[in-house]
C-alpha cells in the first residue's frame, strides 16, 4: 500500500463509539492522573535521544556535504583562473613581440 493511502486512511475521520462520553467523565471522576505504565518513561527518553542522534547525523552529513562542495567549486573557480591568467600572458607576449619589432616602412 502507498504512504499517501495509509496516511490518508490513518487521518480519516472516525465515529466515536457511543459510551466515550460516560467513560471520559467516569475517569475525571475517579482519578485525577492516571498511573504511568512501567517502561513508557524509558521509552519516550529512547525515542528522544533517538530523534536527537539523527537530527544530529543528519545536520554533519549536510554540513561535511556543502563544505566538500565549497572545496570543489573553489578549486574549479582556481582552475579557470590559472587558465585565464596563462591565456592573457600568452597575449601580451605576443602583442609585446609585434610592438617591439622595428617598424616596416614599406606600407607607406
């Protein structure tokens, strides 16, 4: 069965039974906490420290992720700049050539 189908059948709107009322009010009535079952405690902390150990795993595996990312943009961005600083030195020495040759007259 499909996530959505279950979510969907999980949030459906259900009749209450008929007596939720009388019981409601008989267990106001009757006790004002209801005695904890033995283990709920423990398990809520578990289940806690385990939401917490994957916000956390989750957070360093996002965080180590963009910064290897940064590190490969920025030797990218280095290496077209090498490249662009080789193409312009290139240039210039050969503009640098055609200006320190003497003049040809005979264009005149």
């Amino acid at each position: 069965m499909n996530i959505d189908h279950e979510l969907r059948d999980a949030l459906r709107r259900k009749q209450a039974p008929p007596d939720l009322a009388d019981r409601v009010l008989d267990r106001i009535n009757t006790s004002a906490a209801p005695a904890p079952r033995a283990g709920h405690g423990s398990s809520m902390v578990m289940r806690w420290l385990a939401a917490a150990a994957i916000v956390t795993l989750t957070v360093g595996g996002a965080e180590r992720y963009y910064t290897s990312q940064k590190a490969a943009e920025a030797a990218r961005v280095q290496k077209e700049l090498r490249m662009a600083l080789q193409i312009t030195s290139e240039t210039l020495a050969v503009v640098q050539s055609k200006l320190s040759q003497p003049a040809d007259n005979g264009g005149r």
